[in-house]
C-alpha cells in the first residue's frame, strides 16, 4: 500500500480563473447546500473573530455562492454595506439569487488581488478560504489593504499542512491505492495549503502594510456528508478536494475501485447521518498600519 500523502497539490500552477470559471465552479454550486453546512464551524469562529458591528463595510474575498456575505450583510444590518467578490460567475450567480433584494448586500465578478475597490472606505475584510489562491500575495494584500479605512481589519481563515488535515487527505489515501500520486507543488505555490506557514502568512501581510498580526490555530470536525449520510460523503470525495483531482480522467472501472475503498473508509467514520473529520486551520487578523 502506498504511504499516507503528506502534500496535496497539482501537476502546474492552474489557471485560477479557468479552474473556478470551469468544471469546479460547477461542482461547488451544484454542492453548496452541503458545503455551507460543512464549513459551518468555520464560518462562525470567523465571524465571532470579526467582530462585525452594525453599519460596517464590508469587503468578503471569494465570496463563492454567498454563505459568508449572507451572514456578514445580516451583521452589518441596513446602515452597513457588503461588497462580495469571486472570480466565479456561475458561485456568484448562485449567490445573487440567494441574496434577494432586501439585503444591504452586492456581489462583483473579478478578481481581489487587482479589483479596483473604493479607496479607504472599508472597515473590514474576510475570507472564508479565499485568499490562498492569490499568484503575487503581497501585491494582492497591498490592493486589499488600500481599501481599508485607517485602521481597518482583515480576518480570514487558510488552511493548515495536509498532516494535519484528515478531511482532505482520508479520501485521498484511498485513491492513491489505484492511481499515481499528485505531483508535489512547491509550499509557496498557489493553492489550499499556500499559507500553511503561520511565518509565511506573518511576512506576507506584514510586507503588505498589516500590523497586529496574529495567526491562531483553528481545529473542528468537519463533516464531509453534510448530514445526509454516507453515500453523500462518498459524492463529496469524488467531486471536491484533492481525490476527485487524483482520479479525474482515470478509466471508469478503476474510478470505481477507488470510490468503493473511499466509501469503506469513510464508513468507519460515520455517526448517524454524518461523516466528521478532523480539520486544522488558521484563524488570521491583522489590522491596517
């Protein structure tokens, strides 16, 4: 059997608005109900760290089909404003119709590391997971930060090291039984596991004009059915996440394969309806100056 995978990654940089513009941003629309219930623990330490006060502007960095911005509008209330972007037109279509009218909330298709936001008229940016992907981080956090009032906030979450990360890596090990391995991408690369260094997430935003900068470890189960049971679970490992990458264009029969090993394994982690599994993050603030 092959040894447990301690990097995750692909086989070049993506094209980051191709990927989410494409096959991805299908998949996550088409599963967001099971994905907002699965980084609900997320969101909510998020937004507990945020601190959102009423009649806040709000900046929410990839936004996807809108969990976060429909939270964070109802925090700001009708005095506040929410701004959501992501580079996803299909997530983003997705998070309009969830928005509805009444909301003090709008969404913008483009991309945060060079969007041309209002200048210093912000009093908060947040990202569940959405600023990992940035090819210049500096320069993107240095656009970010401009947007900020003086002494505005940032408060995102990123992931930890695969290690560390049972809700990736589980399905993942399986897969790797019948087809090769991810190739390995260098740490620094663009992807989930981007800022898995607490070092180098400090330099980056300190390089970007941040101040204050604290990364705390974040650590919850993460349940990757949803609630609706195992055979969801197994849908989920085939269609997100670094499996679905390691099988895609494999022969059917041994996709197959993969997916009853991947179902087996997740079946000894099953609880009722659920399929809990330990994840590990950051829970990063920094503030403007």
């Amino acid at each position: 059997m092959t040894a447990s995978p301690t990097t995750v990654a692909a086989p070049e940089r993506i094209d980051q608005q191709a990927y989410w513009n494409g096959t991805a941003g299908h998949k996550w629309t088409d599963l967001q109900d099971t994905l907002d219930t699965t980084f609900a623990p997320v969101l909510r330490a998020l937004l507990t760290r945020a601190a959102v006060r009423s009649g806040e502007r709000v900046i929410d960095i990839g936004c996807g089909c809108g969990a976060s911005s429909l939270e964070l509008a109802r925090l700001v209330g009708a005095s506040g404003e929410v701004l959501g972007v992501d580079i996803s037109a299909e997530m983003l279509e997705r998070a309009r119709q969830r928005a509805g009218a009444t909301l003090p909330l709008r969404y913008e298709l483009g991309d945060a590391a060079t969007f041309a936001f209002p200048r210093g008229t912000t009093d908060l940016l947040f990202s569940r997971f959405g600023v990992m992907f940035f090819a210049e981080p500096v320069a993107a956090f240095r656009n970010l930060a401009a947007a900020l009032k003086p002494g505005g906030r940032l408060t995102f979450a990123c992931w930890r090291t695969p290690r560390e990360n049972p809700f990736f890596i589980t399905a993942l090990q399986e897969a790797i039984r019948f087809v090769p391995r991810l190739p390995e991408t260098p740490p620094d690369e663009p992807g989930p596991f981007a800022f898995a260094s607490p070092d180098r997430v400090r330099r980056i935003l300190g390089d970007a004009g941040f101040s204050s900068i604290a990364v705390d470890p974040f650590d919850c189960d993460l349940d990757l059915a949803g609630g609706c049971g195992l055979s969801h679970a197994r849908t989920m490992a085939l269609s997100v996440g670094p499996a679905s990458r390691a099988l895609d264009g494999h022969p059917a029969e041994t996709v197959e394969a993969a997916a009853a090993a991947i179902e087996a394994r997740l079946q000894q982690h099953l609880r009722g309806d659920s399929v809990p599994l330990a994840g590990a993050m950051w829970i990063v603030t920094a503030t403007k100056g």
